[in-house]
C-alpha cells in the first residue's frame, strides 16, 4: 500500500474532527497583514490549543447526515468519555427507532460497554485528529489577508484570502494558498465563533497523477459558548471531493447539529456514558 501523504491525513482526518477544521484553518490564517489582527489570530490560535489540552467532556443529541449514515438523517444521543463519543443511535430521518432497532442498538452498545478496547480502536482515528490538529496549530503558518468584514452577533468578522505572494511549501499549505472566507472571533474571551472556507480552484499533486482536490470544496462551522471558559461547535458542514494516489477516493461529506450541549464528568466511565444516553 502506498503511504499516506500529508494531505490525505489533512482532508480525511483532520478535516472529519471539527476540533481538527478549527485548529488547521487558525494555523493557516495566523500571520495577517496586520499587526493588531496578527495578534487578535495569535491569541485565538493558543487559546485554542490550551481548551484541547484541558477540554472538558460533553452530552449533545446530534442530528447529522453523512456519508456515516448513509445520507439518512441520524438523531443519536452522544456522550464523550475519556476513549472517544458514545453515540446512541434514537432515530432515522425523524422516525423513532421501532421496538426491533432500539433493542439491535442496545446490543451494539452493551457490546461495546463489554469490551472496551473495541471502542477504543473505534474512536482512535478520532483522538487522532485531536493530536494531529493541535501540532498543525503550533507549527503550521501561512500569510494571509484578512479585512474586516463587521460584526455578528457580537463577533468581530473578516474576510480572508492568501498574500499574493504566498509561496506554500507543504501539501496543506498547498490547498490552504486556495482558500478564501470568512472567519470571527469572540473579542472579550478570544475565541472562535464562526468559520466558512471554500476551496476557490482545484488542487493538483503531481499533476493529478498523485491525486486532487476539486474546486467547489467547503467546510464552515458555528461554535456555542457553553460557559465562560467553555466552546463546542454546534454547527458542523464539510463537502470535500478528490482523489489520492489515483485509487483512493475523498469525499468529506457531513452536515451535523447539535443541540442540548451540556459538560459532563471527565472521569464519565464507559458503562455511565451508555446509561447517560438512553432516551
């Protein structure tokens, strides 16, 4: 099997976690034209990274179609434990789950609760991500523009494109030198409230013969303060399509709500977190 470039790690890993979207995108706007937004991007950047490192752990009810859930709209309850999310699967395309299918999906859970190590391999891609966005926040940079674009709902906005003499000398930053968006912040607390990429021309590795990355390609998401020290996104969409080392093909595609976001115990055992999800 052919090894793994970066940017297939970037699109297919990074780009499914939404901590991984939100960390590489601050990485890739975190030298600006100016010096006031540099360090307005700068503090949001390392405010991040430290949430990550003490993060606490959340119950939401997501609703989310996916290529996951087969492009059927899925309501699950979600627990986050130490291991990864418990998700709950409670209903398909607005219907319930009948009798059958909620007691299928409590054997797959009491399953899971049973053999821990399971799960763990389940959600290791997941932790994954986390680890992978937090190195590409401290070590990737790259000078774009950013123009103030006013406020919404109490977040500084601007719009955001790379310098004209941008050079990227990686794969991410390859397909970052074809970005353009708009991104705000939160002023009082520095953090990130809303994210909205697009992909503005196609990305060629090879010249196409180790694969690319379509033009049209878009990822946003909404963040939810939760507390005072506290975000989670509450809005997640990412629509994403290539193709790596001409066999693997990409295709990011997800739009996911979550709503009743609430924190819940860091130290949430596996068997707590299956019970904290029952309907």
């Amino acid at each position: 099997m052919p090894p793994r470039l970066p940017i297939l790690q970037f699109c297919s890993a990074s780009l499914r976690s939404p901590g991984g979207r939100v960390a590489f995108t601050l990485a890739l706007l975190a030298a600006t034209a100016l010096p006031q937004e540099t360090s307005l991007i700068e503090k949001v950047a390392a405010n991040e990274v430290a949430a990550r490192q003490t993060r606490p752990h959340y119950f939401y009810v997501s609703e989310e179609r996916s290529a996951r859930t087969g492009g059927h709209l899925w309501k699950e309850n979600v627990a986050e434990t130490t291991d990864g999310p418990l998700r709950r699967l409670i209903a398909i395309d607005n219907r319930p789950l009948t009798a059958d299918e909620a007691a299928a999906e409590q054997h797959r859970i009491d399953a899971l609760v049973s053999n821990p190590d399971q799960f763990l391999r389940q959600n290791q891609a997941h932790k994954d991500d986390e680890d992978r966005a937090t190195q590409l926040l401290q070590m990737l940079s790259s000078d774009f523009v950013l123009t103030p674009n006013g406020e919404a709902n109490g977040c500084l906005r601007f719009n955001f494109q790379p310098k004209p003499n941008f050079r990227p000398a990686s794969y991410q930053e390859r397909v970052a030198h074809e970005m353009e968006g708009t991104i705000s912040f939160k002023k009082a607390e520095d953090r990130l409230c809303t994210l909205d990429a697009t992909i503005v021309r196609p990305v060629e590795f090879g010249f196409g013969m180790l694969g690319h990355i379509d033009q049209g390609g878009h990822f946003s998401l909404a963040r939810k303060q939760v507390d005072a020290g506290n975000w989670k996104s509450d809005h997640i969409s990412v629509h994403i399509n290539g193709r790596i080392l001409m066999l693997k093909s990409l295709a990011q595609d997800q739009d996911a709500i979550r709503t009743g976001i609430r924190i819940v115990p860091k130290d949430l055992t596996l068997a707590q977190a299956a019970q904290l999800t029952r309907p």
